[in-house]
C-alpha cells in the first residue's frame, strides 16, 4: 500500500489524526538532546490511548529559509521556541533581534507562515523549507553540531516481543514517603534495567515517564507491571534502536 506523508501542525494533532483513525501512524518528538522531554508529547501519551510501536533516533539540523534575499529584509522569524534556543549563536552573529522571533507550536507551520508573509523567515528542518518551496538561505545553524532528537512511532496496535526490546510508561505514585524508592526497587529486584527516569507535572499531578529494558509480555516485567497496575500505564514495547541521548 502507497503512504502518503501528512504534516500536521502540532504534537496534539497528531495523536488525534491516529486515534480517530485519519492516519496510521503518527511520529512524534520525545526527547532532545540539548533540551530534554518534550512534555507535550507526555501530556498526550497520558491523554489518548495509543501505542509506541517503534523509536527513531535522528540528527537534527535547521535551516533558515525565507523569501527574501537579504538577512537584513526579515522583519520576523518563526519557528517553535526551542528551535530559537538552538540556533542562539547564528542569530545573534547575524544581528537578528530576539523582538523579531515569534514562537509557534510547529517549524512546519512556520514554513507555511514564511512562504506567504513577505518580511518574514522561517528556522525549519530542510525537509520543511522544501516541502513548502521555501527558499533556503543558510543550512546547519544551530549552534551544537551533536543535536539528536529522539521520536516515537505511534500507532493503534501492540508488537510482539523481538528479544531485543525495549517498554516506556507513565507512572503515577502516590504521595507516601519512599513510593518512588520502593517502586524502582521492585524494578531491580526482578533484574529490569531501567534506562530512564524523567518526572513531569500534568495536571498538577507528578508522573513518571519510564523506560526500561524487556518487553511488557515478559514474565519479570509482567509480575512488576501487574504489582503497580493502577498506577501505571503502559506505553508500548518496541525495539530497542539506541542506547540513549
């Protein structure tokens, strides 16, 4: 069957395309390296009920693409604000004014802004200027050449086990001194590697975003998992691409 790529402006809306069934698989950011979780992608893990089915591990570079010739005729420049984070060097060398930046949910979107609004420019991965027949005027210009974001494959379905796998939850403890401390060691007592710990507000509760080696179907991870069933959710298990970034 042919796919076709769907850009969707935000992380939301693409856990929705995939939960009402618009598209089949959705691809979703997890983690940066230079800066960390992305928490909506954990608010919507929470939210809906999909599944990871896989992990991807991918360079990241940004462009700053835009209709105008010179740097100097860009008024504004869109991107989603942790792009501007990232590529503080190149912009401050350029003289272009943090009053310019203007943040929005998506470099896709951004793209889409650039390509009409006169005075404007987008900071968008290659593919993004390109998929909008935006111009591009200068490649790799962020400021770490080591930049790696980590994204989730989601989907409607659970895989079996490969024997190399890996699981993500979400865990919600209760507020009992040592819940934290006798949860991971319930973990380690039935020899489960845990390869990440991140904690997350959401909705004013903290949450626990895990990963650990083995696969939910596992006989040491399904006694664990069956321990602390009302407290955890389970994300999806799938083969394990990387170590970690």
């Amino acid at each position: 069957a042919m796919s076709s790529y769907v850009s969707i402006g935000s992380i939301k809306g693409i856990f929705r395309e995939v939960a009402t069934s618009k598209a089949r698989f959705g691809v979703v950011p997890i983690e940066n390296s230079s800066n960390g979780i992305v928490t909506d992608t954990i608010s919507c893990l929470n939210e809906y009920n999909l599944k990871i089915i896989a992990e991807v591990v991918l360079d990241i570079h940004h462009t700053l693409a835009s209709t105008c010739d010179r740097i100097e005729d860009i008024k504004r420049i869109y991107s989603k604000d942790i792009a501007f984070e990232q590529c503080r060097k190149f912009l401050a060398n350029f003289g272009l004014d943090e009053d310019a930046y203007i943040p929005i949910e998506s470099t896709t979107k951004a793209a889409k802004i650039a390509i009409n609004e006169p005075g404007s420019a987008a900071i968008c991965p290659h593919v993004g200027a390109k998929l909008h027949n935006l111009p591009i005027l200068f490649e790799n210009i962020e400021d770490k050449d080591n930049n790696k974001t980590r994204f989730f494959i989601i989907s409607d379905f659970e895989n079996a086990q490969s024997g190399n796998d890996k699981t993500s939850i979400l865990v919600t403890l209760s507020d009992k001194q040592g819940a934290l401390v006798e949860f991971l060691t319930d973990f380690n007592k039935m020899n489960i590697n845990l390869t990440k710990i991140k904690s997350h507000i959401v909705e004013g509760n903290s949450i626990f975003f895990i990963d650990f080696d083995g696969h939910k179907d596992d006989d040491n991870v399904k006694e664990v998992l069956s321990k602390y069933e009302d407290n955890i959710k389970i994300l999806g298990s799938y083969v394990k691409e990387i170590k970690d970034i």
